[in-house]
C-alpha cells in the first residue's frame, strides 16, 4: 500500500484524536496563562501566577503523595501481576481463556461500585470488622478506613487488570526456545527466570507500569471514599479547584503538571519499547 494511502486511512482517527485530545489540550494550557477575579470568574489577562502557584511548598507537597501513590500501585500491582500474568499464559489453552475472562471480570463493575464495596469491607462496621468482633479477636473496631494505605488499596484494585494484561502479552509471546536453551546450557530455573525470562517480558512490564502509573495519578474518587481527603493528591486538588474552589485558571495549571509527571513514564516506555528485547533500557 502507497504511503498517500496509508496516510488518507489515519486521517480520520488523526482528526479524531486531535478534536478530542489535541484542542482540549491547547484549551487548558491557555487556560493555565488566564486569571481569575474574587468571584471566580476567568478574566483574559496573561499571568504566570498559576504556575508560580504550583511551585508552593504547600502543593509540591500534593505532587509528592500523588507520585508516591502511583509509584507504589505500580509496584504493588507488579508483584501481584506478574505472578498471576506467567502463570497465566502457560496455562492450557481452554483454561488459559478462562483465566483471562476472570481477570477481565472488574471491568464489567463499575469502578464507583467495586469502590464502595472496599468501603463495605473495612468499616468500623464492615465485614471484616464485624468477623474479627464476633471471633473475639479484637474488642473495638479496627481504623482501616480513611489512611493514605487503604487509598493505595483501592487503587492498586483498580488497576490490577491493566498491569496482568499487560504482561501476560509480554509472557504469551516469549520465545520458549530461548528458555530451553538456556536449561540445556546448565542454567536453573531461578536463573532462567531472571536472566531470560525477565528482560525479554520488560517491555511488558514498563508498558503495564505505564498503564498504572497515569490513571492512578487521577483516580480522586477513589481517595475522596477510601481516603477520607486525609491525603490531597493531585486528582482531588484539580477537582476541588475546578469546581468548589472557582479557581479553573490554577487547576489547568496542575493538570499540566500531571501531564508533566505522566510523559516522564511515557519516556520510560518509549525507550524500552525501541527494542523489544528490552535492551534499550540498559544503555
């Protein structure tokens, strides 16, 4: 197929994706340059106060706990994902789809519910409370609730999924050749394992860190329930500016500031994934 035939295919979806990411992007960063008056709203003046904002001790603050918080849901739903992803894909094949339909099983719950169902489970009143009283093991209800932790919790449930499949693609198309060769040269599976297995499924992995990292950097409701607002990250703060706070100019400029973080791991993802083998990492 000729490149000007190739090129009149994509322009739909390039003209798609630019009216519904590229010019509501041009819109927020113009926003983030505009002010705003005592009643909230937007005056056309340039400022850089918005960005001057952002700098704060205050809100690098709330970058912090947003950063640390994606950064430890993708670590958590790695040691979990993994496990579950290889040996998923070297199931047989009948079980291995039904594998799969369980892991996929969340996605047809709405988020908000499955939320609401962690709030079932770690009240003062939940389920898990109410057992730990009736076998005596506690005699007050334990304060699960409303902790920067039971936020990592939701979160890390949430994007669970994303991370399997990420790397149960990565697993699924490993070479298992590579794999005997390497037993046949002497080498145990613990070797095998981290010396073949794991560098040829990194781009599975960064790609499934990828694929946490963004959204649990915006998941607000689920802090906003599980975590009481006790911790601000960056996803309660835009939220909060933008509508109680009247104050659209600043929350376009910390939004920016989100993209800003996300294209960091972006960048991860796009170096790994020049070479498949993973590589490109090691550089």
């Amino acid at each position: 197929m000729s490149t000007w035939k190739r090129n009149l295919l994509a322009a739909p979806v390039l003209l798609w994706i630019g009216l519904l990411v590229g010019v509501p992007m041009v819109l927020v960063v113009a926003l983030s340059f505009l002010s705003r008056d005592n009643l909230g709203n937007i005056v056309y003046q340039f400022t850089l106060d918005n960005y001057r904002r952002v700098l704060d001790p205050i809100y690098l603050r709330v970058f912090w706990n947003s950063l640390l918080l994606a950064l430890l849901t993708g670590v958590i739903t790695l040691l979990i994902g993994y496990p579950v992803a290889y040996i998923s894909a070297n199931l047989p094949p009948r079980r291995r789809a039904l594998a799969l339909g369980l892991i996929m099983l969340p996605f047809w719950i709405s988020s908000l519910l499955r939320t609401y169902g962690w709030m079932i489970l770690l009240g003062n009143t939940g389920l898990i409370n109410n057992l730990l009283l009736a076998l005596g093991i506690v005699d007050r209800p334990l304060p699960m609730m409303y902790k920067f932790g039971t936020s990592l919790v939701g979160t890390a449930y949430m994007l669970l999924p994303f991370m399997v499949v990420a790397v149960f693609n990565s697993v699924d198309k490993l070479d298992r050749s590579l794999l005997e060769a390497s037993y046949d040269l002497g080498a145990s599976r613990r070797q095998t394992f981290f010396h073949i297995t794991i560098p040829l499924t990194l781009p599975g992995i960064v790609g499934g860190f990828t694929l946490v990292f963004i959204p649990a950097l915006g998941l607000y409701f689920v802090s906003d329930l599980l975590g009481g607002g006790n911790t601000v990250f960056l996803g309660n703060l835009i939220h909060t500016m933008a509508t109680r706070g009247r104050n659209r100019p600043l929350a376009a400029a910390f939004s920016l500031g989100m993209v800003a973080l996300a294209l960091l791991v972006l960048s991860l993802y796009w170096k790994v994934s020049k070479d498949k083998s993973g590589e490109a990492l090691f550089q």
